[in-house]
C-alpha cells in the first residue's frame, strides 16, 4: 500500500468535469455523477476510519 497524504486536495470544475489536482502532479477528472458517488464514499470511509481509531483508543487523531 502506498503512503498515506495528509494534505486535502484542490477539488475544481471545468468543461463539464470535476478535476481532482492530486499529489505530485497527478490529476484525475471525472464526471460529476461518478464525483459525487465517490465523494459519498469517501466520506462513508473516512468516518468508518475515525470510529475505529476511537474504538483502539487513538481516539480519532489525525495522522
């Protein structure tokens, strides 16, 4: 598994696409639909995350 960035990532809008400016240059764009259906995901892990961070005593800090 790669390491982990804990830097957010620019997120914008052009042409009718969602362009997500990623680390060390990389770019990924997407249709709105497929940005929001992974934007639930993301959120759905993160917080899936989190809780089990708590739940092992680390209590959800951030890395």
């Amino acid at each position: 598994m790669t390491r982990p960035h804990a830097q957010p990532r620019d997120v914008f809008h052009e042409h009718g696409e969602v362009i997500i400016d990623g680390p060390d240059g990389t770019v990924i764009a997407m249709t709105p639909e497929a940005a929001l259906r992974t934007a639930g995901r993301l959120d759905e892990a993160a917080l899936d995350e989190l809780i089990a961070r708590a739940q092992a005593g680390d209590g959800g800090k951030l890395h």
